[in-house]
C-alpha cells in the first residue's frame, strides 16, 4: 500500500503515489518522536527519511545558528567539511533561502522541491551550487521549514533531502510526504527546545563527532570515558592500536595494544596532561597546550596513527551525564591527518596563507613555541596569526579547530 498526498498537496490537483508503504511510514513517524527523548538518534530518523525519499542524503539544521550559536546540524551521508563550509558561507549566498524570503514562503511546515523555487539551469549556473552542492554530489532538493523562527523559543529550523545529478528529480508527492513529516518534526524538536535544549546542543556537538573519519573520545577527570564515537568504537574492537582497560559500567579507560606497549608510558603522560585543569597554563598561555601530539609506531618503524588530546574547558558542550568530559582525544591515521592543504583554508575561511599554515600546526600539536620555531616566527607572530584563524573559522578553542581540520581531511 502506497501512502497518497492530498489533492491539496499536488498543483494539478491530480493524487500521486509516494513508494512508501504504511508500515514503512509509522516506523519513521515512531523513530521521529524517539528521537526527542533520545536525541543522538536524529542521524538515525535521516537515514530513515532518505530512505522512504530514495535520497542519497539528508539534513535537518538551523541555517541562521551555528552550534556555537545554541544552533544544530544532523547529517546523513554528508561529509563534515561540506556542512562546515555550508556554514561558513553567508545565509546571502543560498539561493534556495533566497527564493523562499523573495516568495514570502517562509513559514512553519511548508515544503517545495527546490526544482519549484529555482529553475535547475539557474540553479546550476550560481556559485552557491558549484561550490557547495555540486562537489558534494547533492543536484536535486525537497526542502521544508520545521520552524520559521516566529517563535523566539525555536531557532529556524530547516530539513531538505537530496538526490544526485543523475536521479530523478522529486515529484509533487514527494513534497505532500515531506509536509506532512514537517508536523511530527516540528512536535519532536518542539519539546526538546523546551524541555531539553542542553540535551539537544550536546547531541548535535555529539553527532558531528560521530560523523568525523577521525576516531574521537571524551575522558573524564578520572581517564574513563564518556563518549566514543562510532570511528573510535570501530578502533578499539580492532585492538590492534590502541585498547581499552576495564572500568565502571560502560565507562573505560584507554591503553596501547600489545604491539605498541612500549610506548604505552608516552601515551599515559599524555592523557595526564590533557586532564590537567587549564588553568594550570602559564598567564599569557605560552605553555598552554593547543593540543598535544604522540605519533604511534609499529615494531618495525612504521608509523600506526598520531594521537592528539587537549584539555576541555567548563563550557564546552560536550557533556552527557553526571561525569563531566575533561579532556578530547582523537586517533587518527598518520598520512590522512596532515593532507590538509593550507589553500583549502583560504578558501573556505578567507585566511591569509599564513594564517593557514599557523592553524594546521594544531594537527600536529605542541608548545606556541614549538609550532612557532616550526613555521620560523615568532612565538607573539604565531599566537596573532592563530587568533585570526580562530575568528575566521568561527572556532573558539583548540579542540573546536582541531576537529574542524580532521572533518576537512575528506573533502
């Protein structure tokens, strides 16, 4: 059985068919009111949207408000560095968003297929898609506003799934379906941003570390953890870098594999530091660590994956529970983790080459003085050219940059 939009829904006033069956439809309505209550879930309802759309990717944001800015951004199949670029562009530059303010169309639980609100040749001619949509495979959209922001309790909130250039384009019915999601959504979210706003702000700081190729994991002040990502959990069950020792519960502390036991007391000197309060940094933050580095080998030499953990201040979102994360470890694969171009900052960010240069030390981690006498300035020039970087990246501490650079690695 096919689920149909209503007359209403169709511009021809003619009923189509969406492929999706009822039970397919119930599934997801019960997934979407799930989610509220646990929110790290939302991944979970996109992949469940794309599929009852056939997209081959999803997002439900809030295009005005960055996470720093209490805003979100739940993906699926859509690489880290394309919603921070998408981000980091101005709200001017979407031509769709465009379109929908020119029409006076936006309002809570309307929904278009992007095809309706720019015609495809206009679309594909704009900067806006070849520099955003087209090199992260995304052509066709059906779009919808969960919330239009006339409610000063609700950021704007936006969802659109994608197809490919080579898929079909979406049909009216596709556009009826999505309406009629939109009322679900909206109720959903709508007690999560009243009941629950610290609980969404994590989960969405926690979904985009799920979706880091990196592998990422959150320590308390007693080394267990608090969070590991899906990348981090598929590398502790190889065992074959690094590993877990037994703690409370669920919570587990971090050790080198049997091969790397060696080098197991570097590793633990490092955790150490990263739980070390920041406030035991230097006055002027000359000693502070931007994030510090351990590049892992093999018994033969050969390098396994560079380690880089950095202290985490008292508001820095990530919390889940009654133990509070301290610091933020990531384990990343040695070749991919310096194959950041400096030019691709300058693009996306608009920072100058040095600046670029100055922000991809914190990859590879360190004193200001040591990444100052890598890049042959001084320790005040670098810490200027730094600051830059972290205004022009809208990133506010260490591990924020950091992330960023590894979501960058596979654009």
């Amino acid at each position: 059985m096919s689920w149909k939009t209503p007359p209403s829904a169709n511009k021809d006033n003619k009923e189509e068919s969406v492929p999706i069956d009822l039970e397919q439809y119930d599934e997801l309505v019960h997934a979407i009111y799930a989610a509220a209550l646990q929110p790290r879930e939302w991944h979970a309802v996109l992949g469940r949207m794309s599929a009852a759309f056939d997209a081959s990717a999803s997002l439900l944001f809030t295009p005005l408000h960055s996470p720093a800015q209490g805003g979100f951004a739940f993906t699926h199949n859509i690489a880290p560095a394309t919603v921070e670029r998408w981000g980091a562009k101005s709200i001017r530059d979407d031509l769709f968003i465009q379109r929908i303010v020119e029409r006076g169309l936006l309002a809570d639980g309307m929904a278009w297929n992007g095809d309706d609100l720019v015609p495809r040749a206009e679309a594909h001619a704009s900067a806006f898609y070849k520099e955003l949509w087209a090199p992260a495979g995304l052509s066709h959209g059906c779009m919808g506003v969960v919330f239009s922001g006339g409610d000063a309790r609700q950021l704007p909130t936006a969802t659109t799934l994608f197809r490919g250039p080579g898929a079909e384009p979406y049909t009216p019915a596709h556009a009826g379906l999505l309406r009629r999601l939109l009322t679900h959504l909206s109720r959903s979210l709508g007690v999560m941003y009243h009941l629950r706003d610290q609980q969404l702000h994590v989960a969405a700081t926690l979904a985009a570390l799920d979706q880091l190729p990196g592998a990422v994991v959150l320590l308390d002040a007693t080394g267990r953890s608090t969070f590991v990502s899906r990348a981090a959990d598929a590398l502790l069950r190889r065992s074959d870098v690094v590993t877990t020792r037994p703690g409370a519960g669920d919570a587990v502390g971090l050790r080198l594999a049997a091969p790397l036991r060696a080098q197991e007391a570097a590793f633990q000197a490092l955790l150490r530091r990263a739980l070390q309060p920041l406030r035991d940094a230097g006055a002027d933050g000359a000693d502070a660590y931007f994030s510090d580095a351990l590049v892992l080998t093999r018994p033969d030499g050969r390098p396994a994956c560079v380690i880089h953990a950095a202290p985490l201040g008292a508001s820095h979102g990530f919390d889940t529970g009654a133990r509070a994360a301290r610091a933020i470890v990531f384990l990343y694969e040695l070749d991919s983790a310096t194959r950041v171009r400096p030019e691709l900052l300058c693009e996306l960010f608009g920072l100058t080459l040095a600046e670029a240069r100055a922000a991809l030390q914190v990859l590879h981690g360190g004193r200001v003085p040591e990444m100052a006498e890598r890049l042959g300035v001084s320790a005040n020039t670098f810490k200027t050219q730094l600051r830059l970087a972290y205004e022009k990246t809208h990133t506010h501490r260490q591990a924020d940059l950091l992330k960023l650079l590894l979501a960058l690695v596979t654009h």
